[in-house]
C-alpha cells in the first residue's frame, strides 16, 4: 500500500515555488509509504509517490513509473491479485520488474480504459499519457483504497488524503454546510461529497478523464454493481450454491496471501476472519500471524476465547494484544488527523489500538471487512425478510410504546418504529442504519444560522440514488447492494485504510474479491438469508470447516463505549473542546443546547452518545480548520 499525490495546472508549467511546496505535501503522507518516495514534473503536471514495498521490495518498484516506449506514467497505490496472469496475456520480454505496477501500466498501453475493469484488486492510481495528452484517476470497485480531489478553473490536485491536497494549495478551504446534514446522521459523508468545498472522493468503480490542453474532465464508471443483475441464472440446488462459494472463498483467500513480507490475520472470533484463517492455514508458505485484542473496557467480555479455539485448531502463531484505553483525547485528536475529517465511528480506536502493536511484525493483513454486506450479516436484513408481516401492525405497536413511561429504552424503540414506519423505501434503509431519528432532529447541535445552511443538503440523497438503482429487487437484496455501495465504501472501509495505513500496514479484505463478488451479489436475499437466519448461505459454505459454536454460537464482540466515557473520562475534556471553539468566536454549534444535551446524558435521563460523540469530533475538527 502507498500514498499518491499529483497537481495539475490548467495554464502554467509548473515553476520551482510550486514543486517545494508539492514536495512538502508529498512528506505529509510519509506514513502511508515510509520505504521510498518518488516525484515526476513534466510541463504542467506533477506526479508524487510515498511506497509502502510489499511486491518485489527492490529499486525496480519505484515510483512514479514510467513506460519509456510510450511514455506513459503511473503512481499507484493498492493490489492487484491477478497481475500474474494479465501478464501472461501482455506478450512482453521487457518487464523491468516483478510488480503489479508494471502490469497496470503495460494494461494500459495494450488495452487503454477497458484495462481498468480487468484488474481484481484494491486501488487507486492516475496514469498520465503524454502522447494523448490525458490524466487518468482509478479507484477500484468497492473503494477500498481512497482517492481525494480537488478541482478548481486553474487547479487540480489529487491524493490518498486531504492533507495532501491541503498543503498542496495556496488557500483555505472552505466548509461545505450542505454535506454537514449527511454526516450529521452517519458520522461521515457519503458518495462523492466531503466537509470540504471543492473536494470530493472518486466514486468507488468510475474513472477521471482529464485532457490536459484543455483542463476539462468527465467522469466514467467501468464497474457498477447492477451490471451483474441481468436475466436470472439458471437455477443452482442448495449443494451447488453451497460448493461454490466454499471454493471462490478459499480461492480468494489463497489469492491475496501473495507477498514479499510477512503476511497476518486480524482473527476476532467471528465467522468472518475465522474462515479466512482456516482457508489461509492450507495455503500460506509457513506459519501464518493471526493477532486477536481484547480491551481493558470490556468488563472481560470479549471474543479471545473463541479466537483462541480458531488459531489453536489450525495451528497459526497467535498473538493476544491486550490494550489500555488509556489516552483517549489524544488518540481522538490523531485520529481526526489521520482522516483530515470528523470521522465519528468510534470503532476506528480499537482498530488503531490493535495496529499500533503489530506495527513492524506483519506488513500485510487479512481482515474479514465485506462478509457482513455481501452474506447479510446485520440485524436490519432479517427486519426487512419480514416486511411484508410487521407493516401492517406497525401504528399498533407505535401507539403502545407512545403510552408507556417515557424512559431510555422508549426512545430506542420509538427511533427504531419511526424507520419501520417510513413510507419511503429510500429513506427507511437509511434510518435503520443511523441512530437518529428524523423527529429528534439532530440539526439541533447547531446554531439557528448554520442551520438554514445545513438543512439545505438532503441527508438521504445517496440512499435514493442507490433506491432508483435497484428498486427492482426484494427488500433484502436491495439493502444488501445499497451497503456496499455506501456503508461499506464511506464508513468501514475508509476507517480500516487510516487506522492502518497510519502504522504502514495494508489491510487486504478477501471477501471483496471480484469472483466471490460476482458469484454472490446477483443472489436474490431469500438465498444468502434463508428463513431470516442472517448469513445462511456462508454458515452452510464453512460447514466442517469452522466449528459449530462460531458459525451458530452467540457473537460477543467488542464495543466501544464512548457513551460511558462522555460522563466519566471525557466529560470535562467535551465541555474544553466545545468551549474553545466558542471562545474562537465560530459560530458553528448551538452551544448552550449542546450542553443541555450533555447534562441530559450525563445524569441518565436520555442517551444521546452518539450525537454528543459526532459534536467532540466536529468541535476538535472545527478548532484546527478555524470553522
């Protein structure tokens, strides 16, 4: 894994006050590629390169890379599991190294913009071809690896973070209020909008085509998920299904455990990363690291027992991390630095945590991410296979909860029979996500001011893009696509690539592999959760292979409690941030509702966790943008 970076003025050649300063912007992502780094100008054009060497470790794999015979440069970051065998269909005597980098930019001569859709792996990169005078930026399906860009009528700039972008500019950027609406409900922005104006992601699956006489761009998608969902298959019995996803998953395993370093697995227990260790135990070159944590926050409840079982079974060199939460505001602080945004899924800590102690044993990690969104692992798919049952009893069971005593566990129910209750498809999908409920508006953190701002952006967009998408298919299959076109690219997997890549270690995540994928999504979601048994189809694939008492034993998991700490460890720590940022004159928040809100909270009278969390992130996030 790497960081990129590149810069683009749309009038001038690049002069050497420009190149200082892209030099400066290049060593803010050092963490992300700490073994080498590169920098190409040609005219107006800079391409930058931090490598993280995982493939062919040498000098031959240094970047930016350049195909002499063309000239064609590249600067990439990520994988590509099938490099071996695209190569294979380059008839070529002139490979300079053993990267997939290599491949990617021969693909590209030989194949031009179909070449992106042959690659099964995690990346972003930009391919700039002098001859034709074009800018390419990729990202890969699913998103896995990230790709920020800032555009203006004179400037582009492009990079794996926004810091990058940040230090490359001469200006501040400024706050987009309307996406604030859509963080306000999920803890991040969604699709292609950041807090950000003039900065947004590249859409996981598309493509940015820059011609470089004119500075103009347009944006192609190579891949979408409803491209798999034409006439329905031939129908497969129960056996055939079963069989072949046992085979594409070990498959996809063995495929990603290719490297030049140390390999590990992230095993917590579950089903996810305990079929991942299983499949890699038979195919990995020695005695694979797998790591399991457990947190001095738990009370003892935590899944090492059953990662114990899995590592002891297939004989794997275990590791148990016991971590303090100690330190929490600093750990907040270097967070929301690693994200460059008020990143609000407290789950990043743990994770970071956890990396911080592998940092320098395993270079490569395998980890379970996608098992959940491409199996049905949530509680909202076994919900939504029962619709058609609970919707017509659902103003039933909403007066009876209305007219009992009004305590914390009315308000997580009345939440949770507002989303039933929501009439729009789009919006219901989304509300069974998020902990907040449209009539306890959450724009109530803010002030009257940045309200009217804020309330213009519609919180719901992306899922009603993705409602118009796949509005054809039964409810379960429809919020099985929409999470991997959202939450699996916008919140979880952009929290695995900072908490990780800040300690120089790439994650890979196997049930993202493109012929898993491909053989599963086109699924309708009675297959994957037969009988509302949630992950049914990917229980019955392990059958044998991972012990009964984890596929069908209780999940323990961990839990951060930041809820807990907001009263405890923290409480003092809220109010300082808050208040600085008020003493800063920002007129942002509300802060004299925020501390009502707080007070309530503290002394138990109502849980508002997760929205007083997302207010320390954005008031610690405000304080060093000056918003």
């Amino acid at each position: 894994m790497c960081g990129i970076l590149g810069m683009l003025n749309k009038k001038y050649n690049i002069d050497e006050a420009t190149r200082h300063r892209f030099n400066s912007a290049l060593k803010t992502i050092n963490h992300r590629g700490p073994d080498d780094h590169g920098e190409l100008a040609i005219d107006r054009t800079l391409l930058g390169h931090a490598r993280l060497s995982i493939l062919d470790i040498s000098r031959s794999g240094h970047q930016p890379m350049t195909d002499i015979n063309v000239p064609n440069h590249i600067v990439y970051n990520g994988e590509i599991y099938n490099y071996k065998e695209i190569k294979t269909q380059i008839a070529s005597n002139s490979y300079r190294s053993e990267t997939d980098t290599e491949v990617v930019l021969r693909a590209y001569c030989k194949w031009g913009e179909k070449a992106f859709a042959c690659f099964n792996g995690m990346f972003a990169f930009a391919i700039l071809d002098e001859k034709q005078q074009l800018l390419y930026l990729v990202r890969d399906r699913f998103g896995i690896k990230p790709l920020y860009i800032y555009e203006d009528k004179h400037t582009l700039v492009f990079s794996s973070e926004i810091k990058a972008i940040k230090k490359c500019l001469l200006l501040s950027l400024e706050l987009n209020y309307e996406a604030l609406h859509e963080w306000l409900y999920y803890g991040n922005t969604l699709g292609e909008r950041t807090l950000f104006k003039n900065v947004k992601k590249l859409l996981p699956g598309s493509y940015y085509k820059i011609n470089l006489r004119t500075g103009e761009g347009s944006q192609y998608f190579y891949w979408k998920p409803e491209m798999l969902l034409g006439p329905e298959a031939p129908l497969q019995t129960e056996y055939e299904l079963i069989n072949t996803t046992r085979d594409l998953l070990e498959s996809a395993v063995k495929r990603q455990l290719v490297s030049d370093v140390p390999v590990g697995i992230f095993l917590s227990g579950g089903i996810d990363s305990s079929a991942i260790t299983a499949f890699a135990s038979r195919h990995y070159a020695g005695v694979i690291n797998t790591y399991s944590a457990g947190f001095d926050y738990e009370n003892g409840i935590n899944e090492l027992p059953k990662a114990r079982l899995i590592a002891e079974r297939y004989k794997t060199n275990h590791q148990e991390i016991h971590i303090s939460g100690q330190d929490v505001p600093h750990i907040i602080e270097t967070l929301i630095d690693h994200h460059d945004l008020p990143f609000s899924d407290a789950a990043n800590i743990p994770l970071y945590l956890i990396c911080g102690k592998v940092n320098g044993s395993s270079k490569v990690i395998l980890q379970g991410d996608g098992g959940d969104e491409i199996f049905g692992g949530y509680r909202r798919y076994n919900t939504l296979y029962w619709r058609a049952l609970w919707q017509p009893f659902i103003k039933m069971v909403t007066f009876l909860n209305n007219i009992r005593q009004k305590k914390g566990s009315y308000y997580s129910r009345r939440r949770y029979l507002n989303a039933l209750s929501e009439n729009d498809f789009a919006v219901q999908m989304a509300l069974l996500l998020t902990v907040e409920d449209v009539q306890n508006n959450p724009l109530k953190i803010f002030s009257k001011e940045s309200r009217k701002l804020v309330s213009m952006g519609d919180p719901f967009l992306r899922y009603r893009r993705c409602h118009e998408r796949f509005s054809g298919l039964d409810p379960v299959h429809e919020m099985l696509m929409t999470d991997t076109q959202i939450i699996l690219p916008d919140i979880f997997l952009e929290k695995v690539d900072r908490a990780t890549m800040a300690f120089s270690i790439e994650v890979r995540v196997p049930f993202l592999d493109h012929d898993l994928v491909d053989y599963i999504l086109p699924l309708p979601g009675k297959i994957r959760i037969k009988k509302s048994k949630k992950k049914f189809l990917l229980k019955k694939a392990l059958s044998g292979l991972v012990p009964d008492e984890i596929l069908y034993g209780p999940k323990v998991g961990f839990s951060v409690p930041f809820g807990y700490w907001l009263k405890t460890s923290l409480k003092k720590y809220f109010i300082e941030r808050i208040e600085e940022l008020q003493k800063k004159g920002s007129g942002l928040l509300d802060y004299d509702n925020i501390k009502f809100l707080h007070r309530e909270h503290c002394e138990g009278r109502r849980n508002h966790e997760f929205l007083l969390w997302k207010v320390l992130n954005i008031s610690i996030w405000a304080n060093k943008n000056r918003f």
